[in-house]
C-alpha cells in the first residue's frame, strides 16, 4: 500500500496525472482491504502487539477516530508491559512516532527512558557504545548472551534516534536535502535540554534548546540557502531564514528534571 501510494505521488509529481490516480485507487483499495480484515471498530486488531499498532497508525492504514483508538491501546500495552519495548525490527523504529502521532508523548518518553530489560537505556547502562541486535546480546552479569543472535552493531533497534532528532530536538527537514526545515521540539521525560546538528548540503543546521525553571529558551542555527518554520511548545509559529534565531516561550507547568539520565545535556 505505502509503495503504490508513493508511486502515485511520484507520478503525480512527474506531470502523469492518469497514473497518479490510478495508482492511488489501487493504494486506497489496499488499505480498506488491510482495515477489514484486520482492524475492529474500536480501533483494536486482531494482532494485539505493539508492532501491528505501530504500522498500522504510522503508514496511515488506519485513520481518524479508529487510529486514536488503536494508538490507546498501544500506549496501554506499552504501560501494561512496564514501558519496557516489545518490539522488533519493524516495529522499533516507528513505535515512538506512533505514541506521538496520537497524542501520547508522554508514553513515548516513558519507553526511551526505561532502563529494565528490554529498553534502549538497558544497553547504555550495560556500557555499549553500539547498538546489539537484541535487546540482551549482553547480560546483566556482563556475559554474552549464547544465542546465535549476538551481532553487537545493528542499526534497527537504534532507529529510535531518528524520533529523537525530529521530535525531542525537534529538528526534521520539510524539502529534500534539508532546503527547508521544521524546528518544533516537544519537550518531555523530564529533559531540561537537547540539541540536535545535522551536516546538509549547505551547511550546518543546529537546533538547542533548555528549560530554565518555566522558560522554554530556543536557539536556531541556518546556513545560508536554508529557511524554515519553527514552532514553539506554547503554539508559537515563527519563521526563519539563515543565520540565528533566539526565541522563549513560558511552559504551562514546569517540567520535572528526574528520569533524564544520560540524554540530559
């Protein structure tokens, strides 16, 4: 479905409007076939798992009131299983933008930050410096997991980094080769600050932000060629072009600082 809908954008994109919408009917077939199959009314799917939620919400098979439902339950599940992750190479690397593509943040914080196995911050607290291929290649007396799966440098189970760039530095590109870019950090887990660069085509982009007691504080580094749009957490939209933008907003309540662990800068 996602490929024959990127086709029909293509397409689309390409001056081939017959294509387009043929393609687009095809992808739109595919999807309501998926929903009446496997998606119920109230939003829950005959996989009861963290990954089929996750796809499901982030490919946008499912949509309006069913994908609000669906993303309850994945936020339940996660809380039902102690925040600790329950999924794997499909679904690691979209279940924190499934949390947040419907409304639950917070819970998606509370997963980065579980420090129990299976988490991120297990592996820290382990010493790697790499991403494993799962979760335990290493136990928690420091013996390698006898597996056969031991590999100690997977991307997958890191792809996680990808939502923390976009979301918690808040640093995502709207154009190819970062021409233009969205800065709209969302702030939770008890973080006091983050930061994010990325080396595009024209230059350095760098996005840093910290609390202050209430104050939100923003600062916004473009090179020359890039523009974007910023939003504040209190709703503020400003634009931007290169060079520095410093902007502040007042939080609603003040965040707690406890939790931050090693992603506190």
């Amino acid at each position: 479905m996602h490929s024959t809908r990127t086709l029909a954008e293509t397409a689309a994109r390409i001056g081939s409007p017959r294509d387009a919408e043929h393609y687009a009917a095809i992808a739109e077939e595919a999807r309501l076939a998926f929903v009446a199959e496997y998606v119920r009314d109230d939003g829950s799917m005959t996989s009861d798992a963290q990954t089929a939620y996750a796809l499901a919400i982030v490919f946008d098979l499912i949509r309006g009131e069913q994908a609000q439902l669906a993303g309850s339950r994945l936020a339940q599940l996660v809380r039902d299983g102690g925040n600790r992750i329950a999924t794997g190479f499909a679904g690691t690397p979209v279940i924190t933008d499934a949390l947040t593509m419907t409304g639950h943040i917070d819970t998606a914080y509370d997963l980065l930050l579980e420090r129990g196995c299976p988490s991120w911050l297990y592996t820290v607290d382990q010493g790697a410096t790499t991403i494993w291929e799962r979760w335990d290649s290493m136990l928690p007396d420091g013996t390698v997991n006898p597996g056969e799966m031991t590999s100690f440098n997977h991307y997958a189970l890191g792809a996680v980094a990808d939502w923390m760039h976009r979301d918690i530095a808040g640093l995502a590109p709207t154009a190819p080769g970062y021409r233009t870019v969205r800065v709209r950090p969302t702030p939770g887990g008890g973080l006091t600050s983050a930061s994010a660069e990325h080396e595009s085509p024209y230059g350095r982009i760098a996005v840093a932000w910290r609390i202050v007691e209430t104050r939100f504080e923003l600062e916004v580094t473009l090179p020359t060629g890039v523009s974007g749009h910023v939003e504040l957490p209190d709703g503020t939209s400003l634009a931007v072009a290169s060079g520095t933008l410093i902007a502040t907003c007042e939080l609603l309540a003040p965040p707690g600082a406890v939790g931050a662990g090693p992603l506190h800068r």
